[in-house]
C-alpha cells in the first residue's frame, strides 16, 4: 500500500458516499445517471468474485464488500425508492455500446483466457467507460448540481490516483500491468473536461453550467 | 506473479 492507492481508494469511498447521502438527504436522483450506477455494479460484481476464492487482506475484503453492496443500494434508491425523481428521459445513453465492446475487447486482450480472468479484464475495461452515461446526462440538461459535481470529481480523481500508484509499483514493486494502466489513463481522461470545468466553477463558488 | 500481485488492488 502506499499513499496514492489509499487515497485513491479513499476518494472513490468518498465518490460513493457523496452520492449515497445526496440521494438519500434530497429524497431524489434528480441529475444521476442510473445507468452508470448499473454499470458500476456490474464492474464490482464482475470485479470482486474473487471475494470466494482468494483472501488478501481486511481491508481489501471490507472495501470490495462496501464496493458492491453500496453500488446495489444505489441501483435500489434510483429505480424503486426513489423512482419518481429520476430523470429518465435525459438518462439515454444505450449500455449496450459500452457492455459489448467491453466484452469483446476483455476475450481479446487480457493475460489468461479462465473465467476470472476474463470477467476481471472485462470490469477494467467497462469501468473506463461506465461514468459516460453519467456526463451525457450532464451535458444534455446542460448543468449539475453541485453536489453532483463534487461526486464526479471524487470518482474521478480516483482512477487518477491509481496512475501515479502503477507508477510508484513500477519502480519500487517492479509491478506492472498494462491493462490496468492503459483502462485507467482512458477513465482519467474522460474526466478531463470535466475537471477544467469543476476547478474553474464550482470551486468559485458557482454551479456546474456548461458553455453553451 | 505479476497477475497475482495487482489482485490486491480495488
């Protein structure tokens, strides 16, 4: 473990209760994109099977546990509790053009073709991908709340963290995984627009408006 | 080796 990997870890926790609590105080999804949150559980289930076959720490095992439950409860408030307030007619990005490419691409390129390996593969690849729902909805209404914009901007700081840990692994573990890198380079630079956006607003005080 | 080790990651 080391510092950009525990606070990576900590910024996607943070990501995930930002928006939990905002759903659950508001009484509405208003602004969230279902579909990511979908996506999302199906990254951490696909993700963390591996919780019945291979033990690695406390900690790994809590925060996948917190991972896929929390995602599930998140599914649950948007497409039943809270059903009433989600924006579905601005939620139409198709899941499908991220859940088959992704699929394709994991049998194709991944280091061993097993069942686990090819599912772990996959949910890197779709996790790259799973948050453009989310900034298609952004961009069709034209603005986010701001408390929708601080949960992008911990979910995306997140994967970026993760860079600077491979790249601290690569020196100091001789570790290196190129699927990882490449799908989370990917992830982190489609938040780009969105960071320039969150730094030059919403951090002075204003809403998330975009240009028009 | 190197496959085992990144399992550790979330």
């Amino acid at each position: 473990m080391n510092i950009f990997r525990l606070t990576g870890d900590l910024a996607h926790l943070t990501a995930i209760i930002i928006l939990l609590l905002k759903i659950w105080k508001t009484r509405s999804c208003s602004g969230i994109s279902g579909k990511s949150q979908i996506l999302f559980t199906v990254v951490y289930i696909t993700r963390y099977l591996d919780l019945f076959t291979n033990y690695i720490s406390a900690y790994n095992t809590l925060m996948k546990i917190i991972f896929v439950v929390s995602s599930l409860a998140t599914v649950f408030l948007i497409y039943f509790k809270f059903k009433a307030t989600y924006d579905r007619n601005h939620d139409t990005f198709r899941m499908e053009f991220l859940i088959i490419p992704s699929i394709i691409l994991a049998l194709l390129i991944r280091h061993e073709f097993t069942v686990m390996e090819v599912l772990w593969t996959f949910s890197i690849y779709l996790e790259a991908v799973a948050i453009l729902p989310q900034l298609f909805l952004v961009s069709k209404t034209g603005e986010a709340e701001t408390i929708t914009s601080h949960y992008l901007f911990a979910l995306g700081s997140y994967r970026g963290l993760y860079l600077l840990n491979w790249i601290w692994r690569y020196y100091f573990e001789n570790f290196l995984d190129w699927i990882s890198i490449v799908a989370g380079f990917v992830q982190t630079v489609l938040y780009c627009d969105f960071f320039y956006l969150y730094v030059t607003r919403v951090l002075h005080g204003r809403k998330l408006r975009l240009p028009a | 080796k190197l496959i085992k080790r990144r399992k550790d990651e979330l």
